[in-house]
C-alpha cells in the first residue's frame, strides 16, 4: 500500500532531470551569445527546465520533510536523514535563485549586466553537483537503511 512518505521520491527524479538539462541550455545559450531576453528553442528551454524543476522540487521537498518525520517515528538514523535533507536544501536555494533572476530577465526583458550570465551559468552548474550529491545521499537512506520502505535494523 502506498502512503504519503512515496511521493517523495517519485516527485524528486523531475528537478533531477530538469535542472540538468536547464542548466545545460543555459550554458549553450551562454555560449552561443544568447540574449536571456530570446524568445528561441535553447532560452526558453532553460527558462522553463529550471522553472518547473524547482517548482517540482519544492513540492519534493515539502513531501521530503513528511517522509522525515516518519522516518524519524520509526526510529532510522537522524544524521543520514538531516545530511541529505540539508544537502538537497541547498541545491533547491541555488535554483530558487537562478530560476528568480532568470525568470525576471526572460519575462520582464531586462537588460542584464556582463557578469550575470556567466554567474547563473556557475551557480546552475553547482546546483547541479550538490543536487546529485544529495540524490546520491537520498538513493543511500532508501538503499542502504531502507528507510520508509524496510523496517529499521539496529
């Protein structure tokens, strides 16, 4: 039977695959002297990826801070639990940031400054790594301790 605690993990693999591939377009379009103001396949897409990724991912996260509690109750780890949580926290703050800036240049079309693009490129490229750090440190609570869907072994 499935409960609350599995939307979690089926929610997390959307900004695990959006973020990427935003993240990859924004370096394209960057490279490419893209405007972030463009109307065209490779601006918008990394508008919309980045978009919808931490849109989903806040979703996850608030069904990840349910799915911790149970896992708490139950009587698993606190410490594995709270670094993944942390970790992935950070990852959803870097892309809260660049999905805002970016959304405000792309639908208000502003004029950004030269140092702007290169920095959301930098910040997307380490919301990239911690995110798949923190995933790798999710994929451990459920495969290694079994949380929320074994029970607990001492």
């Amino acid at each position: 039977m499935m409960s609350l605690t599995h939307i979690h993990p089926m929610l997390v693999h959307f900004p695990l695959v959006l973020w990427p591939i935003g993240t990859l377009l924004l370096v394209l379009a960057v490279l490419n002297g893209r405007a972030l103001t463009e109307r065209t396949f490779i601006v918008q897409g990394a508008v919309w990826s980045l978009l919808i990724g931490s849109v989903v991912a806040l979703l996850a996260a608030a069904f990840g801070d349910l799915a911790l509690d149970v896992a708490k109750d139950l009587g698993f780890p606190e410490a594995p639990l709270e670094d993944h949580e942390e970790t992935v926290s950070i990852a959803v703050w870097l892309f809260a940031a660049v999905t805002a800036v970016l959304g405000w240049v792309h639908f208000k079309s502003v004029a950004v400054p030269g140092w702007l693009k290169p920095a959301l490129v930098v910040v997307s490229l380490v919301g990239v790594g911690v995110a798949i750090y923190g995933a790798w440190l999710g994929g451990n609570l459920v495969y290694e301790l079994g949380v929320n869907v074994a029970a607990v072994h001492p």
